[in-house]
C-alpha cells in the first residue's frame, strides 16, 4: 500500500510540477492506516468519506466496504496526528426526492418504505435533479454548514459515458442543470475552492 502511494505520488508531483497534497480514496475506502501512509508523504487533507453510507455490502477483492454511517458530516481532523484534514462528501438525508436511473426518472416519494426512511442525497447532479439539489443546499445552509462539496466523474460529461447520460441532448440537459446550479450557489455567496486551498484556509484558522 504504501508502494503505491509512493508510486502514484511521484508520479502526479512530476505531471503537475507541485506537490500533492489532497486525496480521495478509490471506492471510497479509507482507514487511519491509510491516513497514517499518506500523512508521510505530505498529504494534508483527504476527501473520502461519505456521511451516512454504509459500504458493508459493497464487497472488493477479499473486504467489505467501511461503514460510514455514524460519521460526522462536517469538516474535521482524521488520523492520529491531527495534522489531517477530512473533508466529508456533502450527503445528507431526505425525503420525497426523485432519482436518475439510466435514462429515466423514478419517483422515491411513491415508494412507501423509501419515503418512510428517506434516501441519501449526494450533491451529484448525476443521482438528483436540480430540484432536489436545491433542497439539499437549503438544509446545508440550515444547518450553517461552512462548505458543500460538488461531484461528478469526468466520464459523466461524454455521451454512454455512464448509464446517466447516454445521448448527446441528455448530456445538453445535464450542462443545463450544472449552470442552474451553480448560478443557485453563486447566488447564495459560495465560490470554488480546491480542497488544497481549504485545508490552508482551515489550518489558519486552528
């Protein structure tokens, strides 16, 4: 494991000609000795963990994913130095909130159970509509939360890319939704940042 960091660590400081110090573990997989490793090689925050989730199910080669269910969703230390910034995926739970599945809609708020529990909603316009976006920033704000943390994989912005968006007007449709939304976050006085440049701003303010 630590091989790998190294490997992957010289290979994108050469790349990008600066260090590199944020991170985001594939499959969302990450433990303190994870932490520890990567603290060594200069990271300074980490991306990883998703609030409310429960990865248990979602088996790799020979593991079950982690539990993140009882995790804290707002920014925290991670790791046993404390010199580790966690920056957890805006997730939150809510009710009567409609889903992308492919390429159609389902509506959560007919499904009884679903509707009873709620459902965890990402800030992925992928997953939610911008709608339901919306609402999740609200609660956000409500909450008086300091960021929110957008996420999209590149292969979502090509057509058959993901079984999101499989025509080129379904990827029209989601530049529609993505200039919706962040003119709404403009709007309510956030500005982007990479997770390098709120780590500093976070470690100032310690």
């Amino acid at each position: 494991m630590e091989e790998k960091i190294i490997n992957m660590t010289n290979l994108l400081s050469q790349t990008f000609e600066q260090p590199i110090t944020s991170h985001r573990a594939g499959r969302w997989a990450i433990n303190n000795d994870y932490v520890e490793i990567l603290s060594k090689y200069g990271y300074k925050v980490d991306c990883s963990i998703t609030p409310g989730i429960n990865w248990i199910n979602q088996k790799g080669a020979n593991k079950p994913g982690p539990d993140y269910s009882k995790e804290s969703t707002s920014v925290h230390s991670i790791g046993n130095s404390l010199e580790m910034w966690e920056v957890p995926m805006t997730i939150r739970k809510m009710h009567n909130v409609s889903i992308r599945k492919k390429s159609g809609i389902i509506t959560l708020g007919k499904d009884v159970i679903k509707n009873i529990l709620g459902r965890n909603v990402w800030l992925r316009p992928a997953l939610f509509h911008f709608e339901d976006l919306k609402k999740l920033i609200n609660v956000i704000e409500e909450e008086n939360e300091q960021y929110l943390e957008f996420m999209m994989h590149s292969s979502e912005l090509m057509p058959a890319g993901s079984p999101y968006y499989t025509t080129q007007e379904e990827i029209e449709m989601m530049y529609t939704e993505l200039n919706l939304l962040f003119e709404y976050v403009s709007k309510k006085g956030y500005c982007g940042s990479t997770l390098t440049e709120m780590q500093k701003s976070l470690s100032l303010q310690r």
